[in-house]
C-alpha cells in the first residue's frame, strides 16, 4: 500500500508515519514528488492491512492499495518518471538518451583503451565491458575477472567515461561495486532473487536485463526485489526474448520500452546488440528504440570485431558506432519536439 501525505505536512508528521509503519514491524520506501510525498509500505500483507486500519495520523492525505505485486516499480507508487543521477549523467525523465558502449568482454588493455577512445569520440557517457562472462559453453573465453574489472575503470577514466559491467556471482557484488558505476545484471540472472538482493545493498544503480523467456510482469517482480532490498536507482534493459525465429540472435521487443513506461516509473535502455545479434541491424534498432521512446542504449563496439573473442558478429566497428552516433542525434532531436 502507499501513504500520501498531504501537501501541508510537516517533517514532524512524516517522522510519526515512518515511526508506526516500523512498529507495526513493516518496512516504507519514501518517494518525494514535486507536490507531495508518497510513502510505500512493504511487508506481510496481514500486517499492512493492520496498520491500514490504523493509520490517522496527522499529514496523511489518505491511503491505497497497490493492486500489482511489484509496489516501488510500479506507476501507482510514483506518478513522475524516475530520473537517476550517475556521477552527473542523467538517465530518464526527460533527458536526452544515455549510451553505454564497449566491447563484450574485456580481452586486453590495448582493446580496451582502443574501444574507450572510440566510443568516447563518438559521444557514449558509459564504456561497457564484461570482466566476468556467462558463456553457454564452459570451453568458451570467461573473462579476466579482477583484471578486467581494474582495466575497465582506467580506460574509462582516461576518456571520462562511467562503468557498466555484470556481476554474476552473490559472492562477487562488493569486488565489483568497487569498480563498477552500474552493477548489470544479465539475462540468465534476472531471476536469480539473493544475487537481486545482494546487488540491490550494495549502494550502486542496477541495469536489470530482461530474461530470455520473461515476461514483462516477472521482470517488473525482479526489479521489485531490487528496490525493496533498497536501491532506488534501477534500469530496465530490453535486449530481446527467445522465440521461434532463428534469422535474429533473440527478437527485440520494442513494445515492451512502451509498456515499462506505463507501467513503472523507472527508465529503460534498449540493447540492439543483443536483440539482434547482426551487426548490420543494430543502427537501425536502435534508432527505432529511441523513437519509441527509450532513455538509452546499450552497443556493444569493439576496434576489431572480426578477432573478438565473443560476439564479434554484433559488434560495431568504431567507424560504425560514430555514423550510428550521429543518426540517433538526429532522432533524439525529432523526438524531443513531440
């Protein structure tokens, strides 16, 4: 359920609220709008229903019921989209689309520093990278670990850039926070709720990927574990679901940009990388994403595609991701005159 405080409410009120929400053994998520405050209270739903019957306190406006099972991410609980704050980068609300973009997997320092430079040039805020990588076959390159987590954060200070990486293991989360601007969490982990949990404590945003097979309500309940572990700042990713089509590594969901807006307050990026698994399909992917309305993009860009040791098929050259830069300039200014 939600509490809203009424306009005239003081600090004091808001206090005595937070005070009987705890003693009724519940936890609350504060919301602040430009006009009032929202209160979320979460816990077992027969103690909410307690304290519903309880709550006249002075400021509360009035109290309702949140229908859906994910409560924080939900519209209901806050009206006005999301905005969050990286270091300075603003992702959502309405701020121009943010870029994520880098290579797969961080193979080396000189690759790194290659990518970073190009992406850089080409106007990307985040340098993206995998230290840590989930292959379907155990044979295949897993990443340099710590190495590659060290590697990503000087290449992208060089080039003043924010870090996006996944995180892959509970025991993990810290090591990577350390490193890392945004934690990601990956497709195959969307649903794994400690390592939700874990990530959500440790003090950074969270990018949560779509599933491969989810749909949109199980990812809004994964991102409601997130949030109610007690980060606020949470990034959908849309980055294709598995159907019968074989011609496209997954098949992009662009609907899906549009239903997260309705649904949740939070913003969400698009990864025509992945959605595709072509490289030839991801500029224009990712034009269309940003037509639909998307905060931002996830490319992935690597200066030698061709010698990748991961996803070298769907990765833009550095000459690419600049003509693809440039375009969704274009786009971004079409779509902020509607």
């Amino acid at each position: 359920m939600i509490v809203v405080m009424s306009p005239q409410s003081t600090a004091e009120d808001l206090e005595n609220v937070k005070k009987k929400i705890e003693q009724e053994g519940l936890q609350y998520h504060l919301s602040s709008g430009s006009e009032r405050t929202i209160v979320g209270v979460i816990g077992d739903k027969k103690l909410i229903s307690h304290f519903e019957d309880h709550c006249f306190l002075p400021g509360v406006e009035k109290t309702m019921r949140i229908t859906e099972k994910y409560k924080l991410v939900s519209r209901e609980f806050k009206g006005e989209s999301s905005v969050i704050d990286v270091g300075g980068v603003k992702i959502g609300g309405n701020n121009p689309p943010v870029v994520m973009a880098g290579p797969c997997a961080v193979e080396s320092m000189e690759q790194l520093m290659e990518a970073a430079k190009a992406v850089a040039e080409g106007g990307a805020q985040f340098l993206r990278g995998g230290a840590f990588k989930p292959r379907t076959s155990p044979y295949d390159f897993q990443g340099m670990a710590d190495d590659g987590l060290k590697m990503l954060r000087q290449a992208a200070d060089a080039f003043n850039l924010k870090v996006v990486t996944e995180v892959l293991d509970q025991r993990n989360v810290m090591e990577v926070a350390e490193y890392a601007d945004v934690l990601q969490i990956g497709a195959r982990n969307m649903q794994n709720f400690q390592l939700l949990k874990e990530v959500g404590a440790a003090g950074r945003p969270v990018m949560l990927k779509r599933g491969l097979c989810a749909t949109i309500k199980e990812w809004l309940n994964a991102a409601e574990y997130i949030m109610s572990a007690g980060c606020d700042d949470v990034i959908f990713c849309e980055r294709g679901i598995r159907t019968y089509e074989t011609y496209t590594r997954n098949t992009l969901d662009l609907s899906a940009v549009v239903a997260i807006k309705e649904l949740s307050h939070l913003p969400i990026i698009v990864d025509p990388s992945h959605g595709t698994g072509r490289r030839s399909m991801v500029r224009p992917m990712a034009m269309a994403a940003v037509t639909a309305g998307a905060d931002g993009l996830i490319i992935e860009v690597h200066p030698h595609p061709e010698v990748a040791l991961c996803d070298g098929d769907q990765s833009l050259t550095p000459a690419d991701f600049k003509r693809t830069m440039e375009d969704l300039k274009k786009v971004a200014a079409l779509r902020a005159e509607f």
